[in-house]
C-alpha cells in the first residue's frame, strides 16, 4: 500500500465525503424537484393535452435512468467527483435546453431538454452510494440513509419556488413556468463546481487502494448487465434490486399524477400543489436516517417489508381522494414517500453487498437504470390511465406492482450470501 494512501484515515474521509455530498444534494435538490413541480404542466402547456402531461414527467425519469449507466461508468474510471460532476454539468444543459423549447413551443425538444434535466436525479441517488464507499458493513445503510436526508432541505423548498420561479420568468422574458428551470441552472453549476473542489480524495478511489481493490485503469471493466446478473444471482441482491424498482416505480406512478389530478379541481393553485409534493418529498427524505437505522438494526429485508406495506397503504388513502381534497391527498403522499424511503435505502444497501468491489459501481449504475425504467414506464402509462379511469385508476396500477416484491421477499431469508466489504485497512 502506497506510503500517501497509509497516512490518509478513512474515518476522517468518510466523514468529509458525507458533509460534501449531503450539502451538494440539499442544494441540488432545490433545481431537482423544482422541476419535476412544473415540468409536467410545462408539457401540458406546450402540447395542449394532459397525456403529454406524463410524457414531460417520463422524459425526466427516463433521462434519469438512462444516464446513470454512463455516470456510473465515469466514476468506476475515473472516481465519484468525475461522475457526478459531469452529471450535473449535463443537467444544466438540459435546464437550458427545456426554456429554449418552450420559448419556441417545440414539444420534442421540451422532451430532449427534459431528459437531459434527468441527469441531476442520477446524480443525487448514485450519492447514495458515493456515502458507501468508506462505510463499515454495520453502518452502510446509516451512511447511504445521511445522504439520502440532505435531500430534504432542497427538496421541501424546491416546490414551493415554482410561484416564484414563474414571477422570475415573468421579470426575465420567458414564458410561464420556465422561471423554474433558469433556478436550476444556477443550483446545478454550482453544486457541479463544488463537488469538482472539494471531493478529494475521491471515496471510491480512495476505497479500493484502501481494500487492496487497487485503481488501475489498465484492469478489465464489468459489464453492465454482468454485474446486474450477479446482484440476481445472490438472494438478498435480488430482493434489494426488486425493492429498489418496485419502491421507485409505485412512487413515479401515483406522484406524477397528483399534479394534474389536483389541477381538476376550480380553485386549486399552484402553491396548493406545491405544498402537497411537498409533504411527499419530507417522506421520501426527511426520516431517512431512522429507515437507515431500522436497515442496519432490524435488518435489510425487515425494512423492505415496511415499506412494501406503506405503498400500499398510500396508494390506497390518495387513489380515494377527490382532486380537491389537498389534505387527504397530502397523508396519501407522505406515507407514499415513507414507503419508498424505506425500499431505496434497504434495497440499494442490498445491493451494494451482494457484490465484490470490483463489480459494484456497473451493479450500481445497472440498478438504477432499471429502477428509472420502471418509474418511466409507470409515468408513460400514468397520462393515458387518469384519462381512462381516473386518479383511481392510477393508483390501483401502481399498487399492483407490489405484488412481485411481497414475492421475492417471502423467498428471501434474513443475512447470509452477502458479499460485504472489508472494514478499510
């Protein structure tokens, strides 16, 4: 082991590499959900139909699912700090590519815009594991759950800057809603130059030398699908995958359309909606490090079926409120993010020890593009399901995909066939 690598200490690292990423994801998270606010009532407006409404929302995920390959790639090569902030730096392109689109009324560039803007939501979850590269086994899913937290303070505040956000885009020319957008090319730039400055060093460069796992570029790199394929082959990885999926699936589907649902509803405003995401997002982050807790205390597969049961009961309380009830919609939403809370940390810390070192940056990236995927499909088939039978209709949907998960997880045991990592020497 090299004499500079012996000197570092990975606690004091791990400890920087928490407050750097968790502060880069609050902010990030402000242009994130922002966004994901108004950008399907962007595409509503641009196309002049609510179905487009969803494929506004799905242009996002699916950018988001999509990208993380390549992000994931970056950072097995050449380290998180790399990744991420070319992740970011994407992001901002996709911001001003979303306002020109709807500066020129172009539904197709809206989408490509949209996309790209998806590329700050892989960021923010590959953080996640970012915060697992130095974590001890007994207390991975505390340090994946911290970084998950950060997200709170961005994303509470961020909905609630769309009316502001629009009054921006008024003072600047633009059309209404895109004032949003020209937020998050500020937040995304900066959150991309401070991860460039203050990552160092890298955990996940620096994880490998301390595992003897080594960095050198010259050594074969794991293939997507091959990586995915040993997370499936290992029990406890294919239920962290299935939970992860699941969670984020059933989460897209019934939000999405939440938006467009109140929207019915005369009277409504936009910061009525707001306030309802909101309340979502606080449960998707706010109590994190308790679900990151229960992960490591209670167990993995433990926390899985918590939040299995919290989907259902959140698609069940929101499915049955009318458009105007901001309230009941609100409950709904709240146990909805508590629910997906508890899949991702559970989940992606399963997936991250069911493989070795080696593979865990491509099982990672692999992960969460199959987790976007399924979101996408979700939010693809969320437009035309309100059309047909309703925000009911949508929720009921979305529920079902539970079903696969309570499955795999009866066919999973607690512990064993893991592959953790060694504590850093």
């Amino acid at each position: 082991m090299p004499a500079q690598t012996r000197a570092v200490d990975p606690v004091a690292v791990q400890r920087r590499t928490l407050g750097v990423l968790s502060g880069g994801v609050a902010l990030s998270g402000l242009g994130i959900t922002v966004g994901i606010t108004v950008g399907g009532l962007l595409a509503r407006d641009v196309a002049g139909t609510e179905t487009a409404a969803g494929l506004g929302q799905t242009a996002g995920v699916l950018g988001a699912a999509v990208l993380a390959v390549p992000l994931a790639r970056i950072s097995d090569r050449a380290g998180r700090r790399a990744g991420l902030a070319a992740g970011y730096a994407v992001a901002v392109l996709g911001s001003l590519v979303t306002v020109v689109a709807a500066v020129v009324s172009s539904l197709p560039l809206l989408l490509v815009g949209l996309f790209a803007f998806g590329a700050a939501t892989a960021c923010g979850l590959q953080a996640r594991y970012a915060a697992a590269d130095l974590a001890v086994p007994e207390r991975r899913g505390r340090a994946l759950s911290l970084v998950v937290w950060a997200t709170t303070v961005g994303s509470v505040v961020g909905p609630n800057l769309a009316g502001p956000g629009e009054a921006l885009g008024d003072v600047l020319g633009l059309p209404p809603l895109t004032g949003a957008f020209a937020v998050s090319v500020a937040v995304f730039a900066a959150v991309a130059l401070g991860l460039l400055v203050l990552l160092r060093p890298d955990p996940l460069l620096l994880a490998r030398q301390l595992r003897g796992a080594g960095a050198d570029t010259g050594r074969p790199r794991r293939a997507t699908t091959d990586a995915v394929r040993a997370v499936w082959a290992d029990p406890r990885g294919r239920l962290g995958l299935t939970a992860v999926v699941v969670s984020h699936s059933v989460m897209v589907g019934v939000m999405v359309m939440t938006p467009v649902h109140m929207g019915h509803a005369g009277g409504t405003t936009l910061r009525v909606i707001g306030l309802v995401i909101s309340v979502h997002v606080a449960g998707m982050y706010l109590f994190s490090p308790l679900v990151g807790v229960l992960a490591d205390r209670a167990g993995r597969r433990t926390t899985v079926a918590v939040g299995a049961g919290l989907l259902l009961t959140a698609a069940a309380l929101a499915g049955t409120a009318p458009s105007g009830a901001a309230l009941q919609l609100g409950a709904g939403l709240l146990l909805l993010g508590l629910g997906w809370s508890c899949g991702l940390i559970a989940g992606s810390t399963l997936v991250t020890e069911a493989v070795d070192e080696g593979r865990r940056p491509a099982a990672q990236g692999g992960t969460d593009l199959l987790m976007g995927l399924g979101a996408a499909l979700a939010g693809v088939v969320g437009g035309p399901l309100l059309a047909l039978g309703g925000y009911g209709l949508v929720a009921t949907v979305s529920a079902a995909l539970v079903v696969p998960l309570l499955a795999v997880w009866a066919r999973t045991r607690e512990g064993g066939g893991a592959v953790s990592a060694q504590r850093p020497r």
